[in-house]
C-alpha cells in the first residue's frame, strides 16, 4: 500500500491520518500488506514511522532530493546512474541465492557471475552489508544483493580467468581537493543541500550562495562542519539579466541552480531555473570553460528543454524518490540499501576516472575492472563512456556489463562503483537507517 502526500500544505498531515486509519483497520500487528509512505518535511517523519507500525517504510522526499543534489556535485553523471538503476527499464538492484559461495569470501563473490554484479550481502539475522571488506566470510543463510536484468538471471560463474592482472593500475590515485562552489537560488530543500555538502565535501570548500531571499544562517555551526565548508552568502536580484550574466565563474569548480518553491511568485518554478540556466550557458560559451552544474526541476517535460552541456546533472524533483518508492514497493528489504546509497555516510555509488583501475588505450575485459576495484575496496558495475556521454538514448552509460567484455579504455571514460568515500567509512554493522526505516518481518525475503 502506497501512501503519498498531496500537493498541498497539510499534505504531511494527511498522510499521517491515512497512516493512522489503516493502523486503526489493520490493527498494530506484522500481519496485513506492507505499507510504504512519504512525507515532505521531517517534523512528520517520526509521527509517520510510529503510525506507520511494524509493516511500514516511510520516505522523506526532501531530504533525499537534497542527497541527491549534494552526491551529484562532487560526481558529474551521478544522476543519469540513478535514473537506469530505478526506472525499471534495465538492471536493478535484487536479492539473490549465495549457497554457492557459503564459506567463501566476498571477494570471490564480486568475480563469481559473468551476467550480474554483486554489490553486497544479506545476512541471516537481516542485516544489510553494503560493500563489506574483501575478506568477509559469506555464512550459511545469507543472500547476495545483486545488480542484474531479471529476476532468476543470477548464474554462478568463475569469471577469474578473464582478468587480466598486467592491464590493472596499482598506484594509488591522487586525493581529491577542496572544493569551491556556487549555488544559485532557495527553497526549502536549500538547507538541506547545504548540510549534506556539509557532511560530503573535502575539508577547506567554500559554498557561495547567492538568492534574492532572506536566508536564516545556523546559529553556530558544529566546528567539524566549519572545518569541511565555509558558507557565504550574498544577496542580489537573480531575475535581473544583469545579475546573472555579471557572474565570475572562474573560481568555481561546480554549481547549483535551485528554483523557487511552487506559489513563490507569478511565475512556474523551472521558468526561473531555465532563465538561469541559459545565462550560465551563455558565459560558458564566452569564456569556453564548461561548468559542472547540477540543477532541480519540478517538471520532467522541462528536462530536454535545459541549456546544459553533457557534464552536467538534472534532479526532477519528485521523479526519482517517485522510482525509489517503486523500487522499495517492489522489494521493501532494501530499502537500507538505497537508503545507505544516497546517504552522506557510508557505500555510495561514485563516478571515477578509468585510468584509475586499468592502462588508460590498452585493451581489457570488464573482468579486470572489477578486479581492479575489488583489490580498492570498491564494487565495479558499470561504466561511462566520455566518447558517447553526449550521445543518445544512455548517454554513455553502461550498467552491468558482461564480465568478459572487452573494450580499449580512454583515459577520460569513467567506471562507476559502490565505494565508501574518504573520511566517511563504510559502517557495515547493520546500523538502522535513518530516513528510510524498514521494521522487517518475522519471515526471511526470498530470493528474486
């Protein structure tokens, strides 16, 4: 059972009343349907869970669009590995039979398939180990979280002798810098955006927002968080070309384009985003530095319509927490692994450089990818092409590869894989999520 909120203020409200009715009919127990429900403002998230009762999972849309915005600054083409992870049209995420590998280690799981991509484990007492170490024993009874087409299409396979150990890089890549970045506009999920960046960037980034609204500033921010990102604010009319086209984009390594919220003035959200969005391009083009800007959009139809060169992001509000739900509908035990994905802490799904794992121009199987990124700590599981990353319908991307795929490896193309960040390590001891909250039932899920 869906329970989703309206568009309007009370809308929270009315979800908590649904919430509280069908407790009412259904009674408190685990027996009955599952119930999945989403609430825009925090405040609601606990009454929600608590009426909810032990069959419910209960979404904070807001909050994980910020997540969003926020993961996608820091990794150009997050947003389109999201979108074909949940939309159902290719690979997703399921949970598989590991008999096979009882006793073995994770390790040897990650090179154990040819048509699938293993990401974690599901242990025994429902636990979910999202990108655990290499040398963690798979124990009777646990399932493998799996990133393949179908359901059943999980095949055993020792993928070992296609890795070729000459093509993979050893040296250690170079740490990522501090950041400085731009976010232009406000609405309610800016503080948001602002506290996960908080939370995600390198220690020493500076956040420069420019809005034409009041914005309250925290009263003392927690000195961690100073240490990581320094905000500033400056107030200036962003409907005024001038403004707009009066911008120095020379400091900054990425921008983000919020819109106003729906009912703040005459005109629609996404026609001030795309008004800002061309200015932007227009100093692209006069000063020929392309910018990494991640934008958020009320309206889908309004995606083709965004002047956005192919380095760049767009996050439909609404579209792909819509495709979460779905997705945790389908199989609500993992919701703890969407829920540590799109989290500031622990596994998330990263874009990284090629020439980090393999000989950027030799030739290698997908294989030796993963190899190269399981001897990192990592979960290969798939790649980006920089040659077709402006090319139609992917975009370059490429989910769950066969393992004996070969290809030449340009030093620009990127391979994407579940990594724990530095400085925010992995915590693989089952911890209890924290927007999205699974009470799981007596009954073990099957494999799909």
């Amino acid at each position: 059972m869906l329970v989703l909120p309206s568009g309007e203020p009370a809308g929270d409200a009315e979800v908590l009343r649904v919430l509280l009715a069908l407790r009412a009919v259904l009674g408190d127990g685990s027996d009955g349907p599952p119930v999945l429900a989403a609430v825009r403002d925090d405040r609601y998230r606990a009454p929600a869970r608590l009426a909810a009762g032990p069959r419910g999972t209960v979404l904070e849309t807001d909050t994980v669009t910020a997540r969003l915005i926020a993961q996608c600054v820091g990794r150009p083409g997050l947003s389109l590995v999201l979108r074909d992870l949940l939309d159902f049209a290719g690979d997703e995420f399921h949970l598989a039979d590991g008999s096979a590998f009882h006793g073995g280690t994770f390790g040897t799981v990650l090179l154990g398939h040819a048509t699938s991509c293993v990401v974690g484990l599901f242990t025994p007492d429902g636990r979910t180990l999202l990108n655990p170490p290499a040398d963690t024993v798979v124990a009777p009874g646990t399932l493998l979280i799996v990133l393949t087409r179908d359901d059943g299409t999980t095949r055993p396979e020792d993928c070992r002798p296609l890795v070729d150990r000459a093509a993979i890089v050893t040296d250690p890549p170079p740490p990522d810098g501090a950041a400085h970045l731009l976010l232009l506009g406000w609405n309610r999920r800016a503080p948001l955006v602002v506290d996960q960046l908080r939370r995600t960037v390198r220690p020493g980034s500076v956040l420069h927002v420019v809005t034409d609204r009041a914005v309250p500033g925290p009263a003392r921010e927690p000195e961690t968080a100073a240490a990581r990102l320094t905000v500033r604010f400056q107030s200036a009319d962003l409907s005024r070309p001038e403004t707009l086209l009066g911008l120095d984009l020379a400091p900054y390594d990425g921008m983000v384009v919020l819109g106003p919220d729906p009912g703040d003035g005459p005109d629609r959200p996404d026609d001030r985003t795309l008004v800002t969005l061309l200015a932007v391009r227009l100093l692209e083009d006069r000063t020929g530095r392309e910018m990494r800007v991640v934008t958020e959009l009320v309206d889908d139809r309004n995606r083709p319509l965004a002047p956005l060169n192919p380095g760049s992001d767009v996050i439909v509000s609404g579209e792909l927490t819509g495709l979460l739900m779905a997705q945790i509908a389908q199989n609500r035990h993992l919701a703890a692994v969407f829920d540590e994905l799109f989290s500031a802490d622990g596994s998330t799904i990263c874009l990284r450089p090629a020439a980090h794992y393999v000989r950027p121009g030799g030739e290698a199987s997908f294989a030796t990818v993963v190899a190269a990124a399981r001897d990192r700590g990592e979960c290969a599981i798939g790649y980006r092409r920089h040659d077709r990353r402006a090319t139609l319908p992917d975009l370059g991307v490429r989910l769950n590869p066969h393992k004996g795929e070969r290809r030449a490896w340009d030093a620009e193309d990127q391979v994407v894989v579940v990594a724990s960040e530095p400085g925010g390590p992995a915590d693989s001891s089952g911890r209890a999520t924290e927007e999205l909250q699974v009470e799981r039932a007596d009954t073990r899920p099957h494999p799909q």
